[in-house]
C-alpha cells in the first residue's frame, strides 16, 4: 500500500479508480483497487450463460420463438450459443483471479498473510443472504407456481433439498443436484464454496511456488475426469443407489461425477496464474507493436476455443476439455493481466460493467425467471427475448440494491470502524504519543483480505 501511495498520479489513476459501494482497504478491491475489465468480463460470462439456457430452455414449436431458430439457423451463432454454459469456466477462471491476490500483494509487500477467517465471514457476507433469499423464492413462490403439486405429494424431497441447499451441499449426490429442475445452475455455488475453503491454503502455496502448484492442480484435474469417465465404480454405484428412481444412465451419472470440484481446479488455478501476473504488470501498459501482439494473442486463443467446438480437432478426443480453461486463460492474460489499452476499453463499456455488477444476482434468478416467463407470459414472437432480457435485469438490479448492497455497506462500516481501531493502536505504539494508561504490549490487528 504504501508503494502504491508513492506512485505517480498517472498510475493511481489506472490503479485506484474510485471506490466501488462496499470495497475498504482490506478487500480485494481495497488492496488492489477496482479492475473495470474484470466487471465488464464478468457481465460476458453471466450474458453468456442466459442465452445459452434461454435458448436451450424456449426450443421447440410451442414457444413460437424466433430466437432459438435464427441462432440453429447461424453456423458461428450456434456454435457461440449452444456453448454458453461455458460462461461458467468463466467464472471459475474469474474467482481464481480475484481472490487470491491479497496473497500476492502481502507476500510482495513483506506484510503477514491475510486472515483466513475474515476472509470466510466476507465471503459469507458477499455470498450468503443473496443466495439465502433465492432460496426462499425458489422454494417457496418458484416450486408452488410451477409445480404446485410438489409440496403436497413429495414434502419430505423438497424439504430435504432445502437443507442441502442451505448447507451448500446441492450438488453431493444426484438427490438434490438438479435443484428441483427449477434452477439447476445452482450447482456451480456449491464448487465455489469448496474453493472458499481451501482457499487460505490454496494462496499460500501459489504464492511460494505458483507453477508447481498450477502443474499439481491441472494434472489433479486431469486425473479426475478420467478417473470418472473411466474409473471410481464405487462412487457412479454409490450415485446409481441414490438416483435410482429417476432412472439415471451410466454417462450421466459419469458426467455429474465429472463436473465435481477436483475437475475444475486447472480453471481455479489458471486464473490465479492470470491474477498474479496482471498484479506483476500493474503500472504498465503496452502500446504500439506489443499491445497488437497481445490482440493477436487473443484472438488466436479464441479461435481455438470455437475450432474445438466446431469440430476442428477431433484427435483431442475426451480430453478436449484442456482447451477449455487454456484458451480462455490466454485470452484473458492477454487481454487483462498485460493490460493493454485496447483490452481495458473494450470491457470497461457501460453496460458490460453495469451487467457484470449485477451477474450475481442475474446468475442466481434467470433460470426461475425463465421458467416462470415462458408458463405465465403471452405469446411475444420477436420481443420475447428483449422482454426477459427486461424482466431478469429488472430483477437482478432489484436483489443487488435490496439484498447485496447493504451487506457491501455493512461490511464497509464494520471495516472503517476497524481501520479506526488500527490507526489508534499505531499510535499508540509510538513512544511520544503513547498515552500513560496505554498498555505496552498492544499488538496491531491481523490484516483483512477479500472480495471481489
């Protein structure tokens, strides 16, 4: 910090944009200011994966929507679309660059790590009570509209994953993965707040040896999805015994095996990678001829990303998912964490950050919000898209200032009231400003960390 504070103006002005509601010093915005280009990925990730479902979800002749045919009709745009629950490896790839940069910034600054335990009751308060009220609509105005016979003939099911649900536990077993077909996107929570976990531990190692530990995570991930395309009977029984009156195949129950959380650890750690290095390049940005290096770059790591998806390389076979979080990591290490100038405009548009403010919320509620607009909605043809487009910013806009914000708020003043409490204790360790009653062991308050 104190580095920071010795910076030009020109440089505070790319690394300390006014505070966003709800960041303080010990945040993660607060240790390396607010990225735009972040909130602004963000909103293509949470875009992307709306579409996708709304598409996937308004298929078919009894919806009358031009949408889904115009997208099947567009080789690029089906293949795009069709795709977008990759919005999620976004994500992933995301929270892997967010959150463990306090680590670096301490590790670089000489300053003790983070506390982990303040990291968990931040996390709890970013994620929590937005999740939590979800829930309730979920269950208890979501379930009775849409499958008003559900609480009545098979109460003990739903309350069962309601508690799975409130312990983040969802996504354990095929039981309650499907999140009672309602919102099934609820699966990537649980993953998160694995990582959430761990995360302590899984920062100090990347901050003493950041590619050993990212070889060890993508080969664990590596390991694990063939293990479970090929391998672990004894959990695809385990699954089979507890899914068995839904008559659940073998591939699926691989595929859900396969999409636990040691699968996605190459993203998580790919992203970390992506957070370190945009850290180690923040007071520089390349123009000219690097800076269109950097474009092509990403661009070719785009390519490679829609050539696997257009069938282009086979030969990868099940293991094409390694161009997954490879393509997407280089994309954004060549966009973000080299900070070209190019890169910072194009994601930091308006509506790209306004909508990636808000993709919490929008992540949490476009499932329910689709299911509902398509039972209880009329007949719009082309403006069918646009009008839930509209609902579901409407509602997302409404739980981020009703439900999210003011636990931002909340923390902030929490936070300010112990930076208060830190600058007394400093000081008060001083010799001439000491007062007498001042006890002379006062040791200064562990260092917060968090959010993104």
């Amino acid at each position: 910090m104190e580095a920071e504070a010795q910076s030009s103006a020109s440089e505070a002005r790319v690394e300390r944009p006014a505070e966003r509601p709800g960041s303080h010093a010990d945040s993660v915005q607060g240790e390396v200011g607010y990225i735009p280009a972040i909130e602004g990925l963000r909103g293509i990730a949470v875009l992307w994966v709306v579409i996708f479902h709304y598409v996937a979800v308004r298929t078919g002749p009894q919806f009358a929507d031009p949408l889904p045919a115009w997208v099947d009709a567009s080789t690029i745009a089906k293949i795009i679309v069709r795709n977008g629950y990759l919005g999620v490896d976004l994500f992933f790839l995301i929270t892997g660059f967010l959150l463990t940069l306090p680590w670096f910034k301490h590790a670089g600054e000489g300053r003790a790590v983070p506390s982990a335990r303040d990291f968990y009751i931040r996390r709890a308060r970013r994620i929590v009570p937005a999740y939590y009220v979800q829930l309730a609509i979920l269950f208890f105005v979501c379930v009775p509209l849409l499958n008003p016979d559900l609480w009545r003939a098979a109460r003990g099911f739903v309350l069962g994953n309601l508690g799975l649900h409130l312990l983040f536990l969802h996504y354990m077993t095929p039981y309650s993965a499907a999140s009672l077909l309602i919102n099934g996107a609820l699966w990537t929570l649980q993953l998160e707040a694995q990582y959430y976990l761990l995360l302590p531990l899984i920062a100090i190692w990347f901050v003493r040896t950041p590619y050993a530990a990212a070889v060890t995570f993508f080969a664990t991930s590596v390991i694990w999805r063939t293990l479970a395309a090929h391998d672990l009977q004894g959990l695809i029984s385990f699954y089979d015994s507890i899914g068995a009156r839904w008559n659940l195949s073998e591939a699926t129950l691989r595929h859900f095996a396969g999409t636990q959380f040691p699968a996605y650890l190459a993203h998580f750690a790919l992203g970390i990678l992506c957070g370190r290095a945009w850290l180690a390049n923040r007071t520089a940005t390349p123009r000219g001829k690097l800076a269109a290096i950097f474009a092509c770059i990403a661009l070719c790591a785009l390519l490679g990303l829609y050539a696997v998806f257009a069938g282009y390389a086979p030969w990868l076979g099940e293991q094409s998912w390694v161009v997954i979080p490879l393509t997407m990591a280089t994309a954004i290490w060549a966009t973000i964490s080299r900070r070209p100038a190019w890169g910072q405009r194009l994601l930091s548009v308006f509506p790209l950050k306004f909508v990636g403010r808000i993709s919490y919320s929008m992540y949490l509620y476009h499932l329910p919000v689709l299911y509902l607009f398509g039972k209880y909605s009329p007949p719009l043809a082309g403006l069918a898209f646009p009008g839930y487009l509209t609902i579901i910013v409407g509602v997302s806009t409404l739980s981020f200032y009703a439900v999210e914000r003011p636990f931002m708020r909340a923390r902030l003043r929490t936070a300010k009231s112990s930076d208060t409490l830190r600058a007394v204790e400093r000081r008060s360790a001083l010799p001439v400003e000491r007062p007498l009653h001042a006890p002379a062991d006062v040791a200064p308050f562990g260092n917060d960390v968090q959010d993104k």
